[in-house]
C-alpha cells in the first residue's frame, strides 16, 4: 500500500467503514511509514476534539432571515436560454446569416453579363442584348444575367432573367416559363431550386 492510498483508508477507518482485512493492511503499513502513522494521530485527536465540543443548534428562523437577506435571483431571458442549451443550432444560424449577407453584398457588386444556355450559337448577342431570331431554336434553358433578351424564335424550356428585361414577339414560343429576378433573395431561391433539381436527377 502506498502512503497516497493509506491517506483514503484513514479516513475511512474514522468513518468507521473499513473492513477486517483492510484495517489490518491499513495498520501494517502505519507500523512501517512513521509519516503516515503521526498523519493518522493527527486526525485522530482532530476527530476526539470535534466530537467531545458541545453542540450548538442555529436559532430559530435562522434559514428564513438568510434566504431573506439574499439578493432576488435575475430573471434569465428565454432567448439565452435556448441558446445555452442548444448551441449547435446557435453557431449554425450564425454562419448562415453571415454567409447570407455575404452573399447579398457580393449580389449588388456582381454586374458581369453572362449567357448560359446550350447551343447557344442560335442565339445573336449585341451588347448586352441577347437575341433568338425568327426561325431559330434554343434546346434546354437559357438564362440571361445583367442584361436583356429578345426572343422572336423558339426556346424548349424555360427562360431565366436575372437583373435585366425580355420581350416576346408575336412569333416567339416557349415551351417552359419565364422567370424574371431582380432581387437577391429571389436569386438565392433561384439557385437553391437548380441546386436541388441537379440532385434529384
């Protein structure tokens, strides 16, 4: 037995809660550590004194004049409560407002004009306006960013305009809708829904 273990068992023996065998293998070793042995006549004559001491009982309404004199608990908010018990959750909601002011700061500085689309040599571009001649015909979607379309031809699918304006003319057919977004909430919906179309194919 080592002295950090006899320390315990010394304690324990005062306590009355040692065993036979433990007892004895408990004065073994204070037989032959002399530290520990004046360590246990120390507490020894501690725990004699504390037990000879009169006892003294609190006076009457002790308890309540003490709760009384303590400062009113402060009511927590329930916001921060929830936060402290789920906070996962918490630090989710956070990157996601950042990343969505983020992305709505980066929307307004965003003025490239862009064309996406197949076969996209159907289509005329003139500035920043594109145009499907008559006659002409666009297979799948085609979207037009920062800028305009004008569509006299045919589009097979839908047509996305993105900070811009479209014209039909009589002669233009389209075999999906025209989405038009000039907000960015409406784009991050926009791409959202194309995200999840992707992944569901």
């Amino acid at each position: 037995m080592d002295c950090k273990g006899a320390l315990r068992w010394i304690h324990d023996y005062l306590d009355g809660n040692l065993d036979r065998a433990e007892s004895l293998e408990l004065k073994e070793h204070l037989i032959a550590c002399p530290d520990c042995k004046q360590r246990f006549k120390q507490m020894e004559r501690a725990e004699a004194m504390i037990r000879s001491m009169p006892r003294i009982s609190a006076p009457d309404g002790l308890t309540s004049r003490i709760m009384a004199s303590l400062p009113e608990s402060r009511k927590t908010n329930r916001w921060i409560d929830w936060i402290k018990r789920h906070p996962a959750i918490s630090v989710a909601s956070v990157f996601l407002l950042v990343m969505l002011s983020s992305f709505l700061t980066l929307w307004n500085q965003d003025t490239d004009f862009v064309v996406k689309g197949k076969n996209l040599d159907q289509v005329v571009i003139k500035g920043n306006t594109v145009y499907v001649p008559a006659g002409h015909t666009i297979v799948g979607d085609l979207m037009v960013k920062n800028g305009n379309i004008q569509i006299e031809g045919d589009v097979e699918g839908s047509v996305v305009v993105v900070d811009g304006s479209y014209q039909l003319a009589s002669t233009a057919t389209i075999s999906g809708q025209i989405k038009e977004i000039d907000q960015a909430l409406g784009w991050l919906w926009f791409k959202l829904n194309e995200a999840f179309s992707l992944f569901s194919k």
